[in-house]
C-alpha cells in the first residue's frame, strides 16, 4: 500500500479479477443473436438468451470489462439521484413508474441470479442516500420524497444520517446493495460458455448489413450472420440513422479508493449540489476501503482532469483521513435528452437492430433492465416497461431544448478547437506530460512518455473531425464534442470514433 495517490489510474474491479479472455474472431459465424460490447448489457442479455437455448455470439473491441462496468462504483439502486420528481413531471406518473420498477426488478435480479448460480461477488445489502448540507437543494429533496410517494417508492427524509459531515436534510432508500461486478459477470461468462456461446475478443465490430439475415461486419472483414443484432457497446457503433451522437453527451466522473484513517458507519451516499461526491464501502484484501469519487464533467472539457482527482483526494482526507491510497480510476458515461436511457430498436423500422446506452452513471441497474428488456423483446415477450425506454421517443418541449444545448456546445467546441493556439512546443514537454503544439501550422498532440520518447498525433477526432485534448488525469486524447477517446499512441479507446488518430514521425 501506499502513502501517495497511484500515478497511473487503475481499476480496483479489473485488477483483482482473473477475467476469463477469449480469443480474436478469425472466420464467419452464424448466430441467433449477435451482441456486441463485453459489459453489463451485453454479458446479462447473451447468459439469459443462451439459457433459452439461443446461439450467442458477443464480441468485444477490446478485453472484456475494459469500458465503464469495469470502472463503475457499482452500486446497485434505484436511488439515482434527484430523478423521480423530474421524471413525474416530463414524462408523467405512468413512465416515471415504468422506470422505477424496471430498475427495482433490476436490482431483485442481480440477487436472484447470485443466490441461484452460487456467486461470490461481495454482494452487499445497504441503504443509500441523498443528501445536501445546501438550503437550495432541501426543496429539491422534500419535492423528491413527494414524489416517492406518488409512485409507492420506500423513502424517509432524515435531519441526520450515519456519516459525520454537515448536512441540513437527506432522503433515504432502504435495501440497496454493491457488489464486485466483474467478480458477478466473470461467472455469467463462464455459463455463456457452458451454455455453448461464443465471446470474442478484441474484435471491432464497424457496421451492420442487412440482407436475408442481420450481418455485423468486423476490422478484419468476418461477418457475424444473426436473426437479432445487440448493440451494446456503450456509445452505438453504429447510428442507423437514430442520430444518437446527437441526443446524447458523454460526460467523466472519477473514483479514489482508499483505506481510511476513521471508521466508517455504512451505508451508500451521494450529495444533491455540485461538485458531485459518491461515497461506498468496499473491503480489498481483506481490510476496510472506501470509494470516493464524483466531479462529474463533460468529456474533454473543463480544467484539468488531473484536479479533478485531486478534489477528490482532499474531500477524502477532510472528511475520513487517508491511511493508504489504493487505486484511482475514472469511467465515461452518456446522458440522454431526457435522462432515461434508449433501450430498444434502434428506430421503428429496423425491429431486429437493438441498441441499449445512456444509463447516466447508473449501470448496473439500468444495464440490467436493459438486458432483461431486450431479451424479452427477441423471445417475442411483451416487457411492461418498454414504453420508457422506447428509442424513438421525443418529448417536445424540454428535449427539443436540451437536444439546441447539446448540439450548440458541440458547435462551441469544434470552431474552439480548430482556431487554439497554445504557443507551446515539444521542447516544453515534461516527462509523462501531454500538449497542444503546432508543427508546421498542423495543430499536433504531443506526449512525452517516461523514457523521454515523444507521440505525436493528428488531433482530428475521426468521428465527426472535432479537436481532441489532453486528459492530464488519465493520459488520454479525450473530443470534447462527442466524447471518443484516443491513447497517446492515437488508438481508440472507446467512441462513437472507429478509427485511431493519425500518427505523426
């Protein structure tokens, strides 16, 4: 353990998991269902079809677990923030009801699914809560609770909770859990196989073609030919005209796991204000840790991610005291017009091409109902939550003005991005130090890694040709428009982009 914050992120989940790895596709395959992203969605969809006797084949642009399920704080609720008084007035009681019991049959689920397969995934029971120690947000909290009611949520609005930090209200949602999640979908995998699925690995899926049967196309040129296809890979691969880049934002939060200096009294907690904080218990290597994460910002924009961590670090120390630093990571999440995720055909004529994304920072629920929807839909049963979650769906008034804000920051960032001047140069760089140079007039990402080599990049997104910039926290080229993210070396690492940036001599 150690005295000083890790300085190259890592995920607690990924590291203290043996994943099971599967090979690279290297010929065409035929499949029932062809599902592609290695996460929460896609690994529960490919275990529940192929107990229904379906040929399953996922694939996966990388190892499984690399995207946001392997950087999630995997907490299993239903308590997503200030959601349900918002979701009551946009949507209406109905839909804001669909939305609550599909997560709660989320959550029994992931239990029942533990309890009948015999998991071992730390699987946890706890109560979470909103709280806020700001007058402007106790309105906020007693609206929420109002709205609990009206939709027979279990709730309590406290003047006190367990943790010793000011607060002036709090709302209360009891028996919640966490849980390991890759330690939970490192089993399913293993029944997947069992079951006689196929998973492959850093296999790139780029398209999907449409002729007697669904064909996805991969990198390399195979084809996965498939009555259903799955997209599950957090930002669509593919867009079929659906125009999800633009009813969506990508937006980073990060997470610092650590072993405190004072004890903590249980329980799950995430403040109501700005800047966000989440706070879970999680035990590693036998001895008592926390994660404690938030500073939710968009993607590629904002000051540097680095203080972003180092936030984190000090509300850590304030509030708990750090013993020992142990990891520190950060995840991406997509955000839709209307805070619920897209789950379902990816338009109203295209019912054999199902996507599931935009769970806001509330995977492991809303992966899971996705999953559980979809199934349904490819078995030909009816899903009584489907309505809210309908793809297609478009609400006049508050989405018409988020989708002008959305697009209008994109609009912001790419004239930004093309007229930035920095007046830096490769002799300015650091060791383990990114820039913005120009060479020859050529806007240029520059970093010079610990053994003093430099990268150079083209910094030209590939999706829609925004400019990247550097993320100082995890060492990554991030687009501040649509949220794809590039290596130093100009690999993807995750998109909507397909294609790595241009390497320069």
């Amino acid at each position: 353990m150690s005295k000083k914050i890790p300085q190259h992120p890592e995920s607690y989940w990924r590291d203290s998991t043996n994943a099971i790895t599967s090979k690279q596709l290297e010929k065409d395959i035929k499949a029932d269902v062809g599902i592609v992203g290695g996460g929460i969605t896609g690994i529960t969809a490919a275990y529940l079809l192929s107990k229904k006797g379906k040929k399953v084949v996922l694939l996966d642009a990388g190892p499984l677990f690399n995207g946001t399920t392997g950087h999630t704080t995997a907490k299993i609720t239903a308590q997503h923030g200030i959601v349900y008084d918002s979701f009551i007035q946009q949507l209406g009681v109905e839909k804001a009801e669909q939305y609550y019991k599909a997560n709660k049959q989320a959550m029994e689920f992931i239990k029942e699914t533990i309890d009948q397969e015999g998991i071992d995934c730390e699987y946890t029971v706890d109560d979470a809560y909103i709280y806020t120690d700001s007058d402007k947000k106790i309105q906020k909290l007693e609206q929420e609770k109002e709205a609990y009611d009206k939709l027979g949520i279990i709730g309590e609005l406290l003047d006190e909770i367990p943790l010793n930090i000011p607060i002036k209200k709090a709302l209360k949602m009891e028996n919640q859990a966490h849980f390991h999640p890759l330690k939970y979908l490192n089993h399913l995998v293993q029944i997947i196989q069992q079951n006689g699925g196929e998973i492959y690995e850093n296999t790139t899926a780029i398209d999907v073609e449409y002729s007697d049967h669904q064909h996805i196309i991969t990198r390399n040129g195979h084809r996965v030919v498939c009555d259903h296809v799955i997209v599950a890979s957090h930002f669509p691969f593919i867009d079929g005209e659906g125009f999800y880049f633009t009813r969506m934002y990508p937006s980073r939060s990060y997470l610092m796991a650590f072993e405190p200096e004072k004890s903590f009294p249980g329980g799950m907690y995430i403040n109501a204000g700005q800047p966000s904080r989440t706070i879970r218990y999680v035990n590693i290597d036998g001895k008592d840790a926390l994660l404690v994460g938030g500073e939710k910002h968009k993607t590629g924009q904002g000051k540097p991610e680095i203080e972003h961590y180092e936030a984190i670090e000090k509300f850590a120390q304030d509030t708990f005291g750090i013993k020992n630093y142990l990891y520190r990571w950060s995840a991406q999440d997509l955000t839709t017009l209307d805070k619920v995720p897209y789950i379902g055909p990816i338009t109203s004529d295209q019912p054999e091409l199902l996507l599931a994304t935009g769970y806001r920072k509330w995977g492991m629920t809303n992966g899971t109902a996705a999953a559980l929807l979809l199934t349904d839909f490819i078995l030909g049963e009816k899903n009584p939550y489907a309505e809210v979650f309908d793809p297609s769906r478009f609400h006049a008034q508050p989405d018409i003005k988020k989708f002008a804000e959305i697009n209008a920051d994109v609009a912001k960032h790419l004239l930004k991005g093309k007229l930035e001047f920095t007046g830096k140069s490769i002799e300015d760089l650091k060791e383990d130090e990114g820039q913005i140079i120009r060479i020859k007039g050529k806007r240029t990402g520059a970093y010079k890694d610990e053994q003093g080599k430099v990268h150079l990049v083209d910094t030209t997104c590939t999706h829609l040709g925004c400019e990247v910039n550097w993320n100082s926290g995890d060492r990554t080229w991030d687009c501040p428009c649509h949220g794809s993210r590039f290596s130093v070396k100009g690999e993807v690492i995750e998109g909507p982009a397909q294609k790595p940036l241009t390497k320069y001599n």
